[in-house]
C-alpha cells in the first residue's frame, strides 16, 4: 500500500506566480494521479466547480432512483452512499463517494439512474450541468482525459466491490473495504497520522459487505481486538496499515493511482 508521503511525493506542484488562485479542489488532487494539470487547468477546474454548490447538515437524498439526472455530481467535502432498497427492505450499498469523487459519470447520458444517491451529514457538492461539462471538455483536453481515467478507476472499484462480498470472509471484507477507504482518503490528503474521518455507522458499513448489523458488529470488535483498527465518535484510526492490508490481502494496484497518465493517453489516441 503506498504511503502517505509517497501518495503526496506523486503530485506535481505547478510553480508560484505571484497572482491568488482559486484553492485546488480535491477532485484536481485526484486528476493529478492521472493527468498532472496546469495551474490554469486547476484554476478552470476550481471555477466549474464553485458555480453550482451545495451543502446538507443532514442525510439528504441527492438524486432518487428512477430520476432523470441534470447535472454531474462532485463531492467536495463529506460522503456520500450509493443504494437500492429491495422490495422487502433490505438495503445494498453499492458505493462510497469520498471527497473529490464524481458521483457516477454515467448519470448524464442514462434517461433514468437505477439507483439512489443519498449524501451524508456534512457534505458538499458541486453540480456540473452537460453544457458546462461540454465546454469543459471542448477546452480542457487535459481534465477531460484525466476524468476518463477516473471514470475507468471508479469501475474498477465496482469489480473490487463485487469479488469482495462475493468471495472474501467477513474479516477479510471489511478489512479490505476499510484499507480501500483509507487509501483514497489518502490520496486526496485526507489521512492524518493513521486517522481519518469515517462518517458512517456500522449498518452502512455492513450494508456495504452485504452483512447483517450484529455479524458487521462482531467482526468490527475481532479488529478492534487484534489492534488493526480503532473506530470511534466518527474518528477511524488505523495503527499499522501494513497489517491490516496483510489481514485483506488487500493490493491498491485497482485505485490507479500510479503510472496511468501514458495508458489514459495511449487510449484515447486508439
């Protein structure tokens, strides 16, 4: 897993000019894994993403399923959960939006989103609408390409996803969805000497593993026990991440976040 100061090593950092700039959203953190942008490209960025913001105190659904989606969603602060509902009750969330995540970037082109998007307490969003996402990408080039390669990490994501509840045990599946939390929060700067912020409970926890509550429970203390983690007052710390992946056999390779700038270039020029 890379650590933290080889994730912040990575980063290019554009030269000083004198002039203020617009704060770099977390979203150009991200894109800079990718396709390292210019200090005019994180400036359009920042812009974009200041026009259309908003902020919920409360859990708030962001789009129902069934809705027709208007506008692309990035979070710039706090979380969000993506869900269905079965008939009977149950709950699969298929998705967790950190900050700097687009919230599915295929909401735009499909006539309705097939499942709902809810943002947790705390968070903030920015929404793109198509014409400012087509002119972004008519004169950005570089943020274009870098939101293509995003948008092949996130589907990698997914795949993760769906081996990890379909043949890990519940130990191992929610050590690794955790050390995959940890990581992207990482690489966005969001993790502090082992801690991070963890706005979820143990049912969101558990709806994303596909475990009941007390079985999610059970193995959250196994962790706690073994010192691999400890999870309190919406605090996660994790003191030996090296253990903790070795308990997942968790690898970060999927997340992408080292050596795709040639292969999102290449692609895009077949």
């Amino acid at each position: 897993m890379p650590s933290e100061a080889m994730l912040h090593e990575r980063r290019p950092v554009a030269p000083h000019s004198g002039h203020a700039h617009a704060p770099d959203p977390l979203l150009a953190r991200k894109l800079d894994y990718h396709q390292p942008l210019s200090r005019l490209e994180r400036d359009v960025l920042a812009k974009a993403l200041s026009l259309d913001v908003r902020t919920v105190q409360q859990r708030t659904i962001l789009l129902e399923q069934g809705a027709a989606a208007t506008k692309l969603a990035v979070m710039l602060d706090g979380w969000a959960c993506r869900q269905k509902t079965l008939p009977d009750g149950r709950r699969q969330i298929v998705a967790f939006y950190l900050p700097g995540d687009v919230c599915d970037f295929s909401v735009l082109m499909a006539p309705a989103i097939d499942s709902t998007i809810e943002l947790l307490p705390g968070a903030r969003v920015a929404g793109i609408s198509r014409d400012a996402l087509g002119m972004l990408n008519r004169s950005q080039p570089r943020i274009t390409r870098g939101l293509w390669w995003e948008s092949q990490a996130a589907a990698a994501i997914q795949r993760e996803w769906m081996i990890n509840i379909g043949q890990r045990g519940a130990r191992a599946r929610i050590a690794h969805l955790i050390c995959e939390i940890v990581t992207r929060l990482d690489a966005v700067g969001l993790m502090k000497h082992g801690r991070c912020a963890l706005p979820i409970t143990q049912a969101d926890l558990g709806d994303a593993c596909a475990m009941t509550t007390a079985h999610t429970n059970r193995t959250l203390r196994q962790l706690r026990d073994e010192k691999l983690i400890s999870w309190r007052d919406n605090v996660l710390e994790v003191p030996d991440r090296e253990a903790l992946s070795a308990a997942a056999a968790f690898s970060a390779a999927y997340l992408q976040l080292s050596g795709a700038e040639e292969g999102a270039l290449l692609a895009l020029e077949l």
